[in-house]
C-alpha cells in the first residue's frame, strides 16, 4: 500500500479571529484514528516545491464523524498556514495515512478526574476526546481549560462545549461531568492568567471547586506550545503525577500542538 497522503476535499472553512480558523474535510472510509490523535496535513504543492509542505495537526472531530476536523493558527509567513488560510470549500487538502499520538485515554491509568490543559489551538485534540462516549466512561469529572490571549479566540470552544448539550450520542452522559473552565491573559475576563499561574495560586482548583491535583485521584493531558507544555508539566510533575505513554501508561501525558 502507497504511504503518500490522500487526496480530500474541503467540506467547511470557519474563521474566528485574523489568528484562528477551523476547518472541515472529507473522511476516507479506511482513516481510523484514535481520540486525541494526531495526522499529517498538507496542500499539493506549488509548481517550484519538490514535495508538499506537511504539518501535524490533531484531529478535533469525533473518531465517529464522516468528516475531519481541524483548528489551525494563521501565521503570515508560516510555509503552511499562509496557505492552508486561503483554502475555499472544494479545494484540496492532503491527509497523511498514519494517525498517531499520546494525547489518548490508553496513555493514563484510570482515575477519578480528567483534566485537559490547552492554550490557543491545543484545545484541538479535547475537542475529539470531550466528543468520545469513552471519555465520560472511564471519569467521574473532565475538567478541560482553555487558555487564549482575547475573547473571540475561545468562540472555537465555548461554541463546541455549548453544542454537546444537545448532541445526541455524549449530550446525556456529560450531564454536570464536563467543566468548561476559561481564562484570558490580555484582555478582561472574570478568570485572568495563564494556566500555570492559575494551578500555582490555586485559583484553578477554587474555580473548579475540587481539591489540588493528586496522583491517585487525577489524570491529566496538556496540549498548547512548547513553553506551556513544559512549565505546565513540569508544575503537574511537582503535585506527583508521572508521564505516560502508549506503551506505559502513567498519571498525566503532554502533546505540541504543531504549528507553521
Ligand atoms: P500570554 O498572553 O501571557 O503569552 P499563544 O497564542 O502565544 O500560543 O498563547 C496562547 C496562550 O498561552 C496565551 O494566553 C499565553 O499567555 C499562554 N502562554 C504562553 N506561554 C505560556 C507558558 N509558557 N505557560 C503557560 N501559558 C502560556
């Protein structure tokens, strides 16, 4: 069987902010993916390019879906993006075959709370998994945080979140399980901060109304940069909690949202 990405088609584009933009494109029937996973995505490319350009990009829609979803950054310069931007309904988007990833349930040992740490487009791969039946299976609570810069970059998921109210297949199972909890750093909004201020004052654990982080209670998955996956990782390594894998799962894993 050929590795080379498949063909498919745009079925949806939907802009938030001059920085964010989501969209949809058509599913092959053989693409399995596990929740939280993430793909290869690329545009054809350009008659002076060797090959396409391709970046990794979580899957934000249900693993039940017919077609994927992504969320993506804007940058200007960006090889992808500044194209990837410009996509219309009906052009075409390439999919890479294998999905992989450590933003899955299989990575953590079972617990009472999932926590989803996200900042900007790291809410993508939650975005899948609060959608899973599976996610509200194995935990009492989920308590997914997105943190942005301003108020029209959580539109994205203060959007989804509202929907699962009436979705038919988790609508009923979420009942009072899923906390949405948001906070913005550079605008006013009655929750200010980034997430690691917001676990190190505690702030984060009065809002949710549950106590700090422990390992024999928690679980936790964090998805945003580079930066924010380290210095939030590092503040979950000091309440106790271990780095899982597939291979080994333990009690909190980390995933870069990939950008460009
Ligand atoms: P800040 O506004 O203080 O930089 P970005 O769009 O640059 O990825 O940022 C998304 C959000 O992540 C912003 O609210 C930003 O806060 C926050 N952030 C950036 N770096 C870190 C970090 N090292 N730890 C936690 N949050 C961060």
């Amino acid at each position: 069987m050929s590795n080379a990405p498949t063909e498919e088609t745009v079925i949806d584009v939907e802009h938030y902010t001059d920085r964010l933009f989501s969209f949809n494109i058509s599913r092959p029937k053989s693409f399995r993916f596990r929740s939280g996973e993430f793909i290869m995505i690329g545009l054809p490319a350009l008659p002076d390019q060797k090959r396409p350009i391709m970046r990794a990009y979580s899957v934000a829609s249900p693993s039940w879906d017919e077609s994927l979803e992504f969320f993506s950054i804007k940058v200007p310069d960006g090889p992808l993006t500044s194209r990837l931007q410009k996509i219309k309904k009906g052009d075409t988007v390439l999919l890479g075959r294998k999905p992989v990833g450590t933003l899955v349930l299989d990575a953590l040992l079972p617990g009472k709370r999932l926590y989803m740490f996200s900042t900007g487009t790291g809410i993508a791969p939650f975005a899948s998994l609060i959608r899973d039946p599976e996610t509200y299976e194995r935990y009492d609570q989920v308590i997914l945080t997105h943190t942005c810069r301003q108020k029209a970059e959580l539109s994205y998921g203060l959007r989804l979140v509202e929907s699962l109210k009436d979705d038919p297949l988790v609508g009923e199972m979420i009942g009072d399980k899923l906390l949405h909890l948001t906070s913005l750093t550079r605008e006013d909004y009655p929750l200010k901060g980034r997430i690691t201020t917001l676990i190190e004052s505690g702030d984060l654990f009065t809002n949710a109304g549950v106590p700090p982080l422990n390992p024999e209670e928690d679980r936790v998955m964090i998805c945003g940069s580079k930066d924010m996956i380290d210095d939030t990782a590092k503040l979950v390594e000091g309440f106790g909690l271990k780095e899982g894998s597939n291979s080994q799962p333990a009690e909190f894993v980390v995933e870069k949202s990939f950008v460009g």
